[in-house]
C-alpha cells in the first residue's frame, strides 16, 4: 500500500488505521478485532481528524502570515531603494514629515511631562490645595486660624501643612551673605507632601510649639552649592537673617516645594494670632486625602465647615468667603496646563499639512507607477499584493522623516525651555525619554501608513486595458482633482494657525503699548530684605526704619545718584497687602472696594515721574517727629471721596500694620498698573516708612543716575556692605521685571507664530509644487491652446485660476471653522487675549490678504513657466 499524500489528512489517517490494523492480524486476531484493537489505538478518529486539520489550518496561517511579513520585509528594502533613486522627492518629502514629527514630538514631551509623567511625592493622586475664593478671585491664602478649623473640624484629611513663602531671606554660611529662598512651614507640611529626609530628620514636637527656638531643614542643592555636601552639616548653624539658625535635615534633590526654597523653618514656634485673625489671608495650604475620599467629597466637607465658621464667627461671615479643593497636579499645571494643549493643538495643525504635502507628493508619484501596478494585476496579483509595496515605500519614508524629526524634536526642546517664561514648562526642562520615542515611534508608523494608503488605493485600483493600452500619456495624467482639494486642506489649516498667531501677536503689541503711569527708564532697583523669619537684629520695626534712613541718605551723598527713593511694595512688584479704609467720621463702605497699602519715601514719586494731581506728594522730611499724613491716588480719590476733595480728610488701615492711628491725607497723585500693562488701576494709599515702620521688613531702593548700572550697582553694594553686611541685596530693574510681565504672552505669540510660519511655507510649497506638476502634466494641451491663438496672459490667467479655486474654497473653509471655533471656545481664547477678541475682523481681514496674496505667488510662478512654452517644441514630444 502507497502512502498518501501528508497534506491530505483523511488518506493520512486512514492509511495509519491499516496498517495498524494488518499488524494486530498478522500477530492472530482476526481481521474484526484487529481493527477494534486498532480504532482503541488511535483512539477517536474524528476527534484527531478535526485536531489534525485545526493544526494544518494554523499551521498555514502561520506560514502565510510570516510569508506576508517577509514580503512587507521585501517591500521596505524595495521601498528604501527607490527612495534612494530619488533623491529629490525623498529629501523634500522627508524634510516635510521631520518639521511636522519634530515639532510634535517637542510639544508631546512638555505635555508628558506635565500630565503623565509622575509627580515626586508618594500618592500624589490623594494630594489637594485647599485655597478659599470670592466674587473677585477663585485661588486666596487661606489664614492660619481658618486652616487649623479646616483641619480640625473635617473628617476628610489624613494630614494638613501650612506655609508661607518662599521670600529671600540673608543666609550666611562662610564669610560672605547670599540671598536663599526661606519657607516658614508647619509639621504637618512634610507629612502632606510626603517628604522623607536624604540625612537628619524634619521638626521634632519640641520644635513645634510656641516659643520655641528655630531650626532649619535644607535642600540638597542648598547642601550642595552653598556648604560644599559639608559632612557635618546635621548641628552645624546656618546665620539666618543675622541669627544662628540649627540644621537639622535635608531634602533629596527630587523634593523642591515650594519652588525655589532652599530653607525651610519651623513655623509653629509662634502663636496663630502673630498672623491675624480669620480675615488675614496669609498662608497656603496643602493636605492629604483619606483613602477612599475624593475632592468632590473635600470640598463638600469644607463647605459645611464654612457655614459653621460664618455662624460662630461674624467677621468670617461679613468676609463672605468659601474654600475650594484642588487637586495637586491640577494646581500645580495652572495656566501651564492651557498654554501646553494650546501648543499641541497648533503643532497637530502643522503635522495635518505636512501629511497632506506628503500624501500630495505620493499622489504624484504613483502616477508613473500605473503601468507597474496594471502589469501586476494583469499577472493576477490580488488588492493586497498591490497595496503593499505603496504603503512599504511610505512607511520607508516616514521612517527616514521620523528620524529627521528626532534630531529636530532634540534641538527643538532646548529651544522652547530658553524661550519659556518660568512656571510654563516643568522643573528641569524637557527631556525625550523611552515613552515620548516610543510615542514617536508609533506617531511615525501612523504617519507613513496614512500618508501610503490613499496613493496606495488610487494605484491599485487602476484600470488595466486603460492603462496597458493608452501608453505613457495616460501614464502621467495626474489626479489633479484629489490633489488639489488636499491643498485646499491645507489653506484651511493654515488660515486656522495664522488667526491664532495674528491674534496672539497683536495682544503682545496691545500689552508692549500699555502706559503703566510711571516712568522705567533709567531707574536702578535694589532690593533689600530683613525677612524676620527667625530671631535678629532686624525685628524692631523703628531699627529697621533707621537703617533704611541711613541707606538713604548714604546712596544720596553718592556723586553719580541724583535722585533716591524707597518703596516697600514698588510698582510691578508681586505682592500687593490690602484691606478696608477707615475714614474719619464715616462707616465703612464695603461697595467703594479696597485700598492697596504703599510705604514709600525719599524721591519715590519724582523718579517715577508721578506729579501731584493735588496737594503735595510726600518726603523724606515727613517723618517720626512730625504729624502722621498719607498721598492716595486718582482711583482712591474717586471710590472713597466722589463728592468733595481729599485733601485735610483723615483716614487709617489698621489691619494691615496695626497702626489705627489716622493720617491726614495731603496729596493726590495719579495712577499706575501695579501688576503690569494687562492690570487695571487699584485704589492706593501711600505711606511715609520713616512713620509707620512696622512693614519694612524688604524695602526697594530706587536710584536714577547717569552712569551706568554695572556702575551704580557696585557702589549700592559697597555702601549696603559697609552699612549691614549681613545683608545680600539684589538688584532689578523696571525693564527687566516689565519683559518677565510680558514673557507669556511673548512666548505665546513666538510659538504660535513660529508654527504659522512653518504652516504657511509648507502649504505654499505645496501648493506651487502640484500646480507645477498639474501644468507639466498639461503641456501638449498648452501648446495647443496657444498654437490656436491663446496669448501667454491667457495661459497664465488659466492656470493661475485653476490653481486659486481650491485655495479660495480652503481659505472659506478656514475662516469658518476659526469663526465656529472662536464661537464655542470664546471664552477659553479670551483668557490669553488683551484688547482684542477672538473674532477681530482686522485680524482676519489680514490673514485672509495675506494668504491670498501668497497663494497668487505660488500660482503664478508655475504659470509663467508654463506660458512660456513654446507650442512646436511641446507638440513635438
């Protein structure tokens, strides 16, 4: 008996049964129980029949499946090689795909970093800020009594910490001050972030109640820069604003909360009423949820917790605010978390054109490969065995564009970090690690598969009689309908991308424009702080008071100064205390809002360029031995005093400094933005600090000279050093803090911009590249257009016509979808805009003129080419 076939399964089994069979007969069973004996050897037939096939089945599968992966294998050497033939369109194509995958891929690594990749705290996901909110602002410090009831009469908070800070304190380690960023924190501060020291320990319970000495926990980058990782640093005593401060731990390197805090010391040593009362706002507040708690719940829990306290606490009450729970990243991204989904939004603008480009450039050049695709078809190769080599070569080209992109995206995340304002991109800058490569990776395959599958069908759906017969004239017909309505794609997106960046660039124009009131040219700052974050020299309000008096007059004796000023909180400066005024005879009014409290002195108001509106301004003859008196502004004149004159009216803010004494108001002055060009006007009352001393912990001297500032700066230092020299002052300027006012709204309109340019040059080079291929394609139809009289201005009117059709119907398409956009997303737009709208007609008037006027050039050029064609030659071909 032959043996069958292996590939057929029943034969196979079959010929197993009998020639088991036969052995059973042979050794004397007759031939009935021979087969049983055979059949229980082989057990179920039809059983081993069906596994057999399921493994053949498999089997085959497999074997078709790696054939199809070694083909694909094939086909993407194939593909690599024909991009090589072509230098040309890989390196253009190639280069399209890199701007769009690089800038991506910049963009996706600062929103991975943001929202993805983990924070440095154990269970971040059950960390909250606590803040409280009104009519007027949703994120308010939150007083340390109102903080101890949120802890104490909730049930929601495993742990709570306060703090307050970080400001510049003078931290002495050697022999020479440095200025270091000093948090005053709670207990509870460490445990709610989670905090485990690299060496020592945080605040044992002695250091935490009242009246107890201060001590000190460091950074490891304090640690490291400022004492050399001195290895006895546990017990040895930084000079803390003059005072002999215990180390008694430091901070890993990844723990750097709150940003820029080199120290952090021990708040509870002081009593809660050092701080004020549940009116004064003065502390942040950080918890940690129970498990299984939400915010949602929180924040429900604190809401009850406000009732209570409006009904025990009439001040609460009349105060009239409410707690809001946020979650930590969520507070922690801030702004940033609009500005990074503003940016990858735009970027995916930019990658959506350059696939269209490429898809285009891939339209193009399937064209020549109809023949090849007909002459497979012919031989019978099936829809799949056609695609695939299409796709291959795309995927091939991605590849080669998505490493052109890395390189970009490496060069690109430096570019943004220096172009970021601080508090825009995460601690540490951006970093392409495996998740953004593999995100990449992946970004990259997508890409050459969509930019492959439309050339890919278009080919492979050709028609073979048409294209084996017609010959090479069939061969170059271009689809110039699918091409052209991709450009007009393009226009769409594009017109999108500029709006934003005409809007974005005309609000940083709208902001470099403001007049903040005041004069920033030409005036030196030099801060000096006298933080009294622990015991020193420095806490007698008077002592202060004096030193800054004779700063003053020291930096006026100078030759190069010629005028000397002082100011508590200066213009632009961050921080702003204010509260209600009292005016002598009157009840307070609540409706006529809040005045901001200034402490200024010397020439404050000639250096600013501040003339009196009326009455004087103050000097430093206004002074401890002579009557208490006060300057407001216009804002101030017209809430508090709308029917009469200030001037002789006597009003005082006891809640700011504790001085209820009432001062005679002897001046008007203008006013000025406070917090830069994008502010409005407060109402302000001014101070001499020679008379109320009790806020003059960092005073801001102000000088105008001629000579130049490295120059005057070092003679500040000098006359600063012989004066206190336990004190590192630091210097600014108004232009300087004016750039930082204006970084986000520069970098937005940078950004943006740059993202409108790359658009815009990719859509017109893609558009001029089709209309020029469109035109080669139509060479003989040309010529005999002009051979039967058609001048060239006819010539390149067509093509030109032919070419802005589709780029007038994308440029409609764009400004709806923008209008559309500005419609439902008004709101979130007009947060990032000032003086303009989302919908500015002038702006899209603008880019609409812009687009045309580009699209034209990138029209015309190929259609003077073509009209100079001369009709023999091309009938020749």
């Amino acid at each position: 008996m032959e043996p069958p076939d292996p590939r057929d399964i029943d034969a196979e089994l079959d010929f197993h049964l009998e020639m088991q069979t036969r052995r059973y007969v042979d050794a004397g069973l007759d031939p009935a129980a021979a087969r049983a004996r055979a059949l229980q050897r082989l057990g179920d037939l039809d059983a081993m029949r069906q596994s057999c096939r399921d493994l053949s089945l498999h089997t085959e599968r497999s074997m078709m499946r790696s054939a199809s992966v070694h083909a694909f294998v094939a086909d993407m050497k194939l593909g690599f090689r024909s991009l090589r033939r072509t230098p040309g369109f890989t390196v253009l194509a190639a280069l399209t795909l890199a701007l769009g995958i690089g800038g991506t891929i910049t963009v996706f690594a600062a929103v991975d970093a943001a929202f993805f990749k983990p924070l440095p705290y154990p269970e971040e996901q059950a960390m909250v800020r606590i803040f409280q909110r009104n009519q007027r602002a949703l994120r308010v410090a939150v007083p340390w009594l109102v903080a101890n009831d949120y802890r104490d009469l909730s049930s929601s908070f495993a742990s709570m910490g306060l703090w307050m800070g970080p400001g510049q304190a003078n931290v002495t380690t050697g022999t020479e001050p440095r200025r270091a960023g000093v948090a005053v924190v709670t207990s509870g501060f460490f445990t709610a972030m989670g905090a485990t020291p690299l060496v020592g320990r945080t605040f044992a319970p002695e250091e935490i109640t009242t009246g107890a000495s201060p001590v000190a926990v460091i950074s490891e980058r304090f640690w490291r820069d400022a004492m050399g990782r001195q290895a006895d640093v546990l017990g040895s005593r930084l000079l803390l604003d003059g005072s002999p401060t215990p180390i008694v731990g430091v901070l890993p390197a990844s723990f750097a909360f709150p940003v820029g805090t080199d120290v952090w010391i021990n708040l509870e040593r002081r009593d809660p009423d050092t701080y004020g009362t549940r009116t004064a706002h003065n502390f942040s507040v950080v918890a940690r949820l129970k498990p299984g708690v939400s915010v949602a719940r929180a924040q429900a829990d604190l809401d009850a917790v406000t009732e209570r306290l409006k009904a025990e606490y009439p001040d609460v009450k009349t105060e009239n605010n409410f707690a809001r729970v946020v979650a930590f990243r969520e507070d922690l991204l801030g702004p940033q978390a609009s500005m990074l989904v503003l940016g990858l939004g735009s970027v995916l603008l930019v990658l959506a054109i350059s696939c269209v480009n490429v898809i285009n450039l891939l339209l193009a050049r399937g064209v020549s490969r109809e023949t090849e695709a007909s002459v497979r078809m012919a031989l019978g190769a099936d829809g799949w065995s056609l695609v695939r080599p299409f796709l291959a070569e795309s995927v091939s080209l991605a590849l080669i564009g998505g490493v052109g992109g890395v390189l970009l995206a490496s060069w690109g995340v430096y570019a943004v970090a220096s172009l970021a304002p601080a508090g825009v991109l995460p601690e540490g800058g951006l970093v392409i690690d495996a998740p953004v490569a593999a995100g990449a990776l992946l970004l990259t395959i997508v890409i050459g598969v969509v930019c492959g599958i439309l050339p890919a069908l278009r080919t492979s759906r050709g028609n073979v009689r048409a294209a084996l017969g017609a010959g090479a004239r069939s061969v170059t017909a271009a689809p110039r309908r699918t091409m052209l309505m991709l450009v007009g794609a393009e226009v769409a997106l594009t017109f999108m991308l500029l709006v934003g960046a005409g809007l974005f660039g005309r609000t940083l124009k709208n902001l470099a424009d403001v007049d903040l009131g005041f004069r920033l040219d030409g005036v030196n700052l030099m801060v000096v702080g006298l933080n009294t974050t622990a015991p020193s020299p420095h806490e007698d309000a008077d002592a202060r008071a004096r030193l800054f008096g004779d700063l003053e007059d020291r930096v006026r004796r100078l030759g190069p100064i010629q005028q000397v000023g002082l100011a508590a909180f200066p213009p632009l400066s961050p921080f702003s205390p204010n509260t209600l005024p009292i005016i002598e005879g009157r009840t307070p009014d609540r409706a006529a809002g809040w005045a901001d409290y200034r402490l200024v002195g010397g020439d404050f108001f000639d250096i600013l360029g501040l003339k009196p509106i009326a009455g004087r301004v103050l000097t430093s003859a206004d002074d401890a031995s002579h009557p208490l008196v006060a300057v407001i502004n216009a804002s101030a004149r017209a809430a508090f005093f709308p029917d009469g004159s200030p001037l002789g009216q006597r009003v005082h803010l006891g809640s700011i400094d504790g001085d209820k004494r009432f001062a005679t108001i002897v001046g008007v002055v203008p006013d000025i933005q406070h917090f830069g060009p994008s502010s409005a006007p407060l109402s302000e009352i001014y101070f001499s600090y020679r008379q109320k001393t009790s806020r003059t912990h960092t005073m801001t001297l102000l000088t105008r000279s001629s000579a130049p500032p490295d120059v005057v700066n070092g003679l500040l230092r000098k006359t600063m050093a012989d004066l206190e020299p336990t004190v590192a002052p630091r210097f600014d300027s108004f232009e300087a803090q004016l750039a930082g006012a204006l970084a986000p709204a520069r970098f937005r309109a940078v950004l943006l911009g740059l993202f409108a340019v790359v658009a815009l040059a990719l859509a017109m080079v893609g558009l001029a590249g089709v209309v020029s291929y469109a035109t080669a394609n139509r060479t003989q139809e040309m010529a005999i257009r002009m051979a039967l009289g058609a001048d060239r201005r006819r010539v390149t009117t067509l093509v030109v016509r032919e070419g802005m059709t589709p780029a007038l119907i994308g440029l409609a398409i764009g400004a709806t979808a923008t209008l559309l956009a500005a419609r439902y997303y008004g709101n979130q737009i007009q947060a990032f805009l000032f003086n303009t709208e989302p919908r500015d007609a002038g702006t899209f008037v603008v880019v609409a003129v812009v687009l045309v006027v580009v699209t034209l050039l990138a029209n015309f050029i190929p259609a003077r080419r073509a009209a100079k064609i001369s009709p023999m030659q091309a009938l020749r071909r």
